[in-house]
C-alpha cells in the first residue's frame, strides 16, 4: 500500500464517493467545456486538499452532505487557481502533462478558470453554506495578494526572510487552512477546536511549500519538478535567502548579478545552486520544515485520537518526505 493510500484508507468510501459528485456538478451543456473538465479530471494529482477536508470532519464529527460540499467547493477553487497560474507563469507543463494553456491557449484557460470560481460559488450560495464561502474566499483573497507579492519582489530581487513566510503562508498555506477550517465546520465544530484546526492547517501549508522549494535543488530533477527552475524564474526561496545572509558583499553582488540574468546558462544554474548549497541554504529550510511539521504534530495530540488524526499524522510527515 503506497503512503498516499494508506493516508485515505479511514476515508476511503468518501474519497470514492466524492469522484462522481464532484464530476457531475461540474457538467455543462458547453461541449469544449466538458472535453476540458474531462481532461483535467483524468489528469488529477492525489488530490490531498480534498482528503485533507473528509479527514478534518472524520476526526472531529461525522462527514456528511456539507462536507462534499466543503470538498468540492476547495478543489473547484484550487483547480481554478492552478489553471490561471499556469497562464501567469506561461507554464506548460502541469504535473507531467500539458497545461490547458499549452492545449487550448491563454483565452479558453482563463475563462475555464473563471468558469470554475463561478461554480463554487454558485454551489455554497444554492446549498446556503454561507460561512463556507467565506472561509474559502478568503483563501483565494489571501493567495492572489501572495502571488501579486512574489511578483513585485521578483523584479527587485529584495525577498527576506519574513517576507518569504508571508508569502507561502498566503500562496500556500491559506488554502490548507481553507481546507482544515472547512471540512472542521462542516462538522458543527467550532471554538478551540476549529482554531486549532486552522493552526494545524498553516503549520502543514508552510512544510509543504518548504518541501516543494527544496525540490528544485535536486540537481538531477528526480522529484517531478525540473531542477533550477526557481532560480531561472527568479524566485527567492528561504534555501536562497539563508544562503545570502551568510555570504560576504562581494559573493552577493555575483550572485545577484547572475540571478538577474534573464536566460540563464545551465551553469550559471549550477553555479548558484552549489552556492546555496555551499552556505547551509539547504540544511536551514530542512530545519524550519521541520519545525513546521512538529507544530503540526504537536496540535494534532491535542485533538481527538482516532484513525482520521493518525492519517492527518502520516499525512503530515508524508508532507515533509514526499518524493514531488
């Protein structure tokens, strides 16, 4: 059994339930449009922001209709936030296959996206799950801001450590929160508890967004995602960051010279990534993540002990393992 299984093994049924409904719901009666959502649906990843919905309410209540509704409502706007970044990014690619952008162009890719933020919420106001809207419109509000923030500080290449953290925390771990928050409400649970759930959420969000920035200093790419790719985009992440702090003016005044170059050679790559590894980069974001998922772990002690928590548990240390 692969770890990802054995995570959704107390959720099982749901997850297997949760295939159909969503598919249905996003049914249209525009051809092209349904071509597409067949083929992302073909194409979907192991789905963790869904699981990580069914096992916040499996471990603090019972699932019910609101928490499909929970679940669905965060996938639509996760999957509508990723078919945009790839057009922001001008990205191809999406987890080893070709982007609705690289498909179907830059104008189709944004109205799906546009098609699916109007589905979600269309189904919290038919369902009248008015508090859920919230807690999810108030992911995707803090997401865009981190995205706009990245942006700007891309161009300056003036990215600290607090910065970086506002940024994962919102680009990243809004949606996690958004996740935990609301398959707990989903629940009627409220109080400590359902703040305690939203800590467990930011605490997984900022591992995992660790985990994924070291990935690009895997040098021969074997995690799924091209090696040096933040460094050729001109991303500042907390290995990079770290790494700066540590180094003499002279070292950094090279290394941004060549950062800011706009086409990077393979070596210039190379070069900045034995730099980051040279001056601790690597081991100090080993050490936050880790911090992060202690946090996560120590939280998830202090909530009801069933099979849900000891999946939120492996899920939490899978975060912080995982392969891509």
């Amino acid at each position: 059994m692969s770890a990802v299984d054995s995570i959704k093994a107390p959720i099982k049924e749901e997850m297997k339930n949760f295939q159909p409904y969503f598919k249905a719901y996003l049914k249209s009666k525009a051809t092209l449009l349904n071509v597409i959502i067949n083929y992302i649906l073909k194409r979907k990843g192991k789905q963790m922001r869904p699981m990580l919905v069914f096992l916040s309410a499996q471990m603090n209540g019972k699932v019910n209709e609101s928490t499909y509704h929970a679940a669905s409502l965060i996938e639509l706007m996760h999957t509508a936030t990723l078919v945009h970044d790839d057009v922001v990014d001008d990205s191809n690619m999406r987890r080893g296959f070709f982007s609705i952008n690289a498909l179907w162009k830059n104008k189709i890719a944004v109205l799906l996206g546009d098609y699916l933020l109007a589905k979600g919420l269309l189904l919290a106001v038919h369902k009248e799950q008015f508090e859920l809207l919230k807690i999810v419109s108030k992911a995707v509000e803090e997401m865009s801001e981190g995205e706009l923030i990245q942006i700007e500080k891309a161009r300056k290449l003036d990215i600290d450590e607090e910065t970086y953290f506002e940024i994962i925390r919102k680009k990243t771990a809004a949606l996690m929160v958004a996740c935990t928050a609301a398959g707990t409400h989903s629940v009627g649970v409220n109080g400590q508890t359902f703040t305690q759930m939203e800590e467990l959420g930011e605490s997984l969000g900022m591992a995992f967004q660790i985990r994924d920035d070291l990935f690009d200093y895997d040098r021969n790419g074997s995690y799924g995602k091209p090696s040096g790719n933040d460094i050729k985009e001109r991303k500042m992440t907390l290995p990079f960051i770290h790494a700066m702090n540590q180094c003499t003016k002279a070292e950094k005044k090279q290394i941004f010279k060549m950062m800011r170059t706009k086409n990077k050679s393979t070596q210039m790559v190379d070069d900045i990534m034995d730099f980051v590894r040279k001056n601790g980069g690597i081991e100090y974001a080993k050490e936050i993540m880790i911090n992060y998922k202690n946090k996560a772990l120590d939280i998830l002690s202090n909530l009801p002990q069933n099979d849900a928590n000891k999946s939120l548990v492996e899920l939490v240390e899978y975060t912080t393992t995982r392969k891509k």
